[in-house]
C-alpha cells in the first residue's frame, strides 16, 4: 500500500475545553506516529467555535516536540493571510529545531468567513492574486540563494522546506503543475473536482528542484470501527459537523446519535452528503475494500486521512484499525 497520513484541525467536541483539545492532538500524534503514518498535519481556521488550530505553527511545534519522526506540517496555512516573510520565519524555526520533518502546504482560501478574513488582512483578495508570486518568494526566503538579499528569513534561510500547493479546485492542480510542486487535494469536503483536477495536474507537471515527478495525496475522511454499524453509527457525529459547515452553525462537535432523519433536512442532507463523497465507514474489510478502489481510480500516491469521531479513544482506535488493514 502506499503512505498514509494524518490530517488532524484540532476539532472541539461538545463538553471539551480547547486546552484538553490541543493536548488530545499531541497524544494523536504520538499514537499515529507509532502505527507507522508518515505525515500529521494541522490547518488553518478563524473564528470557529470547533476549531482550536488558528495559530497553526504553534501547534505543529507543540506536536513535534512530542513525536520524533513523524513529518508535521501546515494542511494548510493560508497564505494570503499572512506575509511570506513571517511564513519563512516561522517554519524555518520548525525546521531548524525539528530538521527534517517539516512540510509546509499552501492554500489560497481564507480559512474563515469573509468579516474575519477582513479583519485578519484588509488587503487580502489582493494577495489572492499574488499568490503565485508569494508562493515563489516564500521558496526563495527558504533557499540558500536568498543569502545576499536584502530581506532575509533567519531561521528560515537554507532550510528547503518541502512546499505542498493545496487545491480544492482545478485552479490550485495548474499551479501545482507549473511550479513543479507535490499536491494535495481536499477531497474530504470538495470532492467533486478531484479526478479532474489530478488529470490536469500530472499532464501539465513541470520538474522543479524540489520535485522531478508528479506526487498526489488526496485527503479523505475515514471512520473505521469493529463493525459497518459501529462505524456508522460513530459518523453521525461528522455529518452533523458538516451539517454545521451548511448551516453556519460552527459549534463544537456533538455525539452520535441513532438516526439522522430527525436532525437534518433533505435539502442539508443532499448537501452534506455530497460534501463527503470521498468518505469511507466501515468494518476494516469494508474500509479496505473502498480505499482500494479509490486509490485505483485516482492513482494517488499517498493518502491523508481525517477522522471525525466524537469519542477520542474511539478515534485513536480508529486510525489504529486504519494502520492495521493497510500495514503503513
């Protein structure tokens, strides 16, 4: 089988505290670093009740000292929220303290809603533009050519991190081709341009310094427990999370409960629905059946996984069951 990895927001579950959220995200990666995933990575959100990674290179550096050789990285950080000066500078501090085990994916969403993103960067639909040129410069801070610049990032300079463009779109899959960069699609919510735009990306790939050859890793939501009912019945807790996402309703994430049918709409249900296409619930015979099948249609390189489960023993066993059935 090919590489897995973790993609973990930090999501808040009814009757948690954020503080016993952040430390459930350094014992996960502890957990998931002994089952044998190759990467564990946070992202970026604002202003979200069930959220707790917004300050995400915060949060990376609290799970790296935990681990040891797990790779930790950004899933994503929004770029045009921040100056890629100060991106350089703070993932150069990652990697000089923790060498060789930091990735650094990119996006181009806000990571929020538009008010937030307003206060976060009043300017920022104009670095949306320059994403591209950010994208590039952050490279350049990060390379040893930077060295006789005027502006430089220290930590930061020589350290070559890996750079990973973030897409849910087929927009990102061109980028991604053009700068010669590995990518990694948000199948686990937009789904629907996946297949396309990984067709683009691996036509148009240009070899780069960093990358001589196309590398794909979708991310997808996995739920794996002892039964297809078990597991189903834990996946209740995500779809009234996603249910959340539709409604604006962002609130911690409740338990599972019996049946959907008295919580949702169908109008809510066709939509979360199709949100979470690129979802696989189920036994471990029935998850290993459905990944098979998906890593044959998309040819993906590595896989990553999000598992949305109210229970945190329940999740960590679920990415235990995971590791099992696919031997990472």
């Amino acid at each position: 089988m090919i590489p897995f990895s973790v993609l973990d927001l930090a999501v808040v579950t009814e009757g948690t505290t954020l503080a016993q959220t952040i430390k459930n995200s350094r014992i996960l990666a502890k957990e998931t670093e002994k089952m044998g995933y190759k990467r564990f990575w946070m992202a970026e959100h604002h202003n979200m009740e069930n959220i707790a990674s917004s300050a995400t290179s915060i949060l990376l550096g609290h799970v790296a000292d935990a681990t040891s050789s797990i790779r930790v990285g950004s899933g994503g950080i929004m770029l045009p929220n921040h100056s890629p000066l100060i991106i350089a500078e703070q993932f150069g501090t990652l990697a000089t303290i923790y060498p060789g085990r930091v990735d650094l994916g990119l996006g181009r969403a806000p990571g929020t809603d538009q008010t937030t993103a307003n206060a976060i960067r009043s300017d920022r639909m104009r670095e949306v533009q320059r994403f591209p040129e950010n994208v590039k410069q952050l490279q350049r801070y990060l390379s040893s050519d930077n060295k006789n610049s005027s502006v430089r990032a220290i930590p930061g300079e020589g350290t070559n991190i890996p750079i990973w463009i973030l897409g849910s779109s087929t927009d990102s899959a061109f980028l991604a081709a053009e700068l010669g960069l590995p990518y990694a699609f948000a199948s686990h919510f937009a789904p629907q341009q996946l297949l396309p735009a990984i067709r683009i990306y691996r036509e148009r790939f240009k070899p780069s310094k960093q990358l001589s050859e196309p590398y794909v890793m979708p991310c997808i939501n996995v739920i794996a427990a002892d039964t297809d009912a078990e597991a189903n019945y834990l996946s209740t807790s995500m779809l009234q999370m996603f249910m959340g996402v539709v409604t604006g309703d962002r609130k911690p994430m409740p338990p599972p409960v019996d049946d959907m049918s008295s919580i949702w709409s169908p109008q809510q249900q066709m939509m979360v629905q199709q949100m979470l296409a690129c979802s696989f619930i189920g036994s471990r015979e029935t998850v290993r059946a459905d990944l098979d099948e998906f890593i044959s249609r998309t040819s993906a390189d590595e896989l990553m996984i999000a598992s949305y489960i109210y229970d945190f023993d329940q999740r960590l066993k679920s990415h235990r069951l995971i590791a099992e059935t696919v031997e990472v």
